[in-house]
C-alpha cells in the first residue's frame, strides 16, 4: 500500500500491499505466519471504567474471525478498537497496542481517517446516505480524494459485494429504494470501494431476514479470499458456518458491579465449540448459560 498511517513531521509509511495468497488444500485461502492485526494487553475504558481487559490476540489474514459472547461484554467496544471508531466517543481511552502489519495504530501521528481507509467498517443495520446507489459507493473515493476511475471503483465494488446485477440498470435511483439486504450489501461496496485491507463487521445480519442473511454469510465466505474480516455476532450458528477462528468472550462485575469484557478463549472456530478449553466457554456454546 503506498498510502500513509501518519502525517506531519513524524511520518511512516503503511505496510506493502499484501500477496494474493495460495490455494490451501480444501479451497480455502492459506494462513500467513504474520497476522494482519494484532493486540497487546489492550484495555478500552469509559469515563475510566474498563469496557474491555487485558486482549491479547492475532487476527490472521485473508481469514473470518468472529467474536462471541453475551451481550455487554464488549464485543463492538473491541472490534471499534481496530479501526479507533472509538475515537469518536469522549469519554473512551484505548491503552495498549494495536498493531497493523506490525505498525501501531495509536502511536504518535497516526491519522484515524487513513486508518479507517485500510481497515472499514460495516455497522449493524443498514446505513445508506441519503443519496443515489452510484454515489453511496462514490462517497469514500470522492471524500479521500482519491485518483480512480470512479465508474470502474464503483461496479467493481458493486461486483465484490455481489450487488451488480441487482442494481447495475438503476443506479442513479436512491439507495433508499433498495431491500434492507440489499443496503446491507451497498454499505459493504461502500466499504470496499476505498480498497481496505481488512473488513470489520458489526451484526452486520441482526436486522436482516434469513435469506438476506444467507446472502450477506455467502458473501463473507467469498471476500475472505481478498480480504481479512472480523465480525461480532450474537449468532453462534453464523459463527459456525462463515467464521475460521472464533473468540469468546464474557464478562466480569467488580464489587460496584461495573461490567467488564474478558476473552476467555480464542482459538480455531470447530475447537471452540467441539472441545472448548474452558468451561465458561462449553456453557455458552451448548446454550446454559448466554
């Protein structure tokens, strides 16, 4: 990637662009030996009270990554923390690292905005802008000011999110026109077209019907070869079917029952719920408790 992390006078570059990975064996894309995002000891607190402690993991590349959990455990509040969407909150304070491709995301001089072209976001319920389907997609490119062909960027990111042929004969009409499924997969063109590198997904099913919701899975299965994601999910049967590694997590009161995020196991998605490794995480997974 030639594009910047970082302005002013302390200025790196961000990492190289990323090879297309090999094929494994059963279709599904390779692992790298370096992963894409990493966390060290990272705490997010608000208005001082710790949300989430203590997260130290490795997301892999070109790989889905799921996090569970019950709800209140911080799943969002981490997830925000890869791309510093948590910025945008007064009153929250990220400490620890956040690594991309070995770079921290919250050291001195890092720009938020060029963070968030590599790293996009795609929140729960759909959220088109008042605008046309073409020029939702348009929006990224236009407001970072980049130099493309605008016309190739947005059927391309039509393309990706399995949207074209939908949409491709009424592109000038309003995004509002569209099913919620179909916004759903436009605000995932929308993130695509300013070429990140890794894809966050926030429920991004939750407000969706279920053949709406096969679409946005079969989706991610696909974009997985181009992309790394991450995903929060209250849906264990969604993490099953679309995710390679899966985090759990929960939460812990202190005495002035304060709620506190804690991953409790992190491993590879079929580990976690045939032989998870911990007993808080066998309950939630076989239903007791959740």
């Amino acid at each position: 990637m030639a594009d910047q992390l970082q302005t002013g006078a302390d200025v790196k570059t961000a990492p190289p662009a990323i090879d297309a990975p090999d094929a494994a064996p059963n279709g599904g894309p390779t692992s790298s030996s370096a992963p894409v995002l990493s966390t060290e000891n990272v705490h997010v607190f608000y208005d001082g009270i710790p949300a989430v402690k203590e997260v130290t993991m490795d997301i892999p590349r070109h790989r889905v990554t799921a996090f569970i959990g019950p709800s209140g455990c911080g799943k969002s509040t981490l997830l925000r923390s890869f791309n510093r969407m948590n910025d945008l909150i007064p009153s929250a304070e990220v400490t620890g690292k956040v690594l991309y491709h070995g770079q921290d995301l919250y050291g001195s001089g890092v720009d938020p905005v060029e963070v968030r072209k590599h790293i996009g976001m795609v929140f729960q319920k759909p959220n088109p802008f008042p605008k046309s389907i073409y020029d939702n997609v348009a929006f990224g490119p236009k407001v970072l000011g980049m130099k493309v062909d605008m016309d190739e960027v947005v059927e391309n990111s039509l393309r990706h999110a399995a949207l074209w042929d939908e949409v491709k004969d009424r592109l000038k009409q309003s995004a509002f026109g569209m099913s919620g499924g179909q916004q759903q997969r436009l605000c995932i063109a929308r993130a695509l077209a300013t070429n990140p590198d890794v894809l966050l997904m926030d429920e991004p099913c939750s407000a969706l019907d279920p053949i709406a919701t096969g679409r946005i899975e079969d989706l991610m299965v696909r974009l997985r070869e181009e992309y790394t994601i991450v995903i929060v999910t209250h849906n264990m049967q969604q993490a099953t079917r679309v995710s390679d590694r899966t985090a759990f997590l929960t939460v812990e009161l202190d005495e002035q029952d304060n709620r506190t995020g804690v991953v409790v196991e992190y491993d590879e998605t079929e580990k976690v719920f045939s032989q998870p490794s911990d007993s808080r995480t066998e309950a939630y997974v076989t239903g007791r408790i959740g």
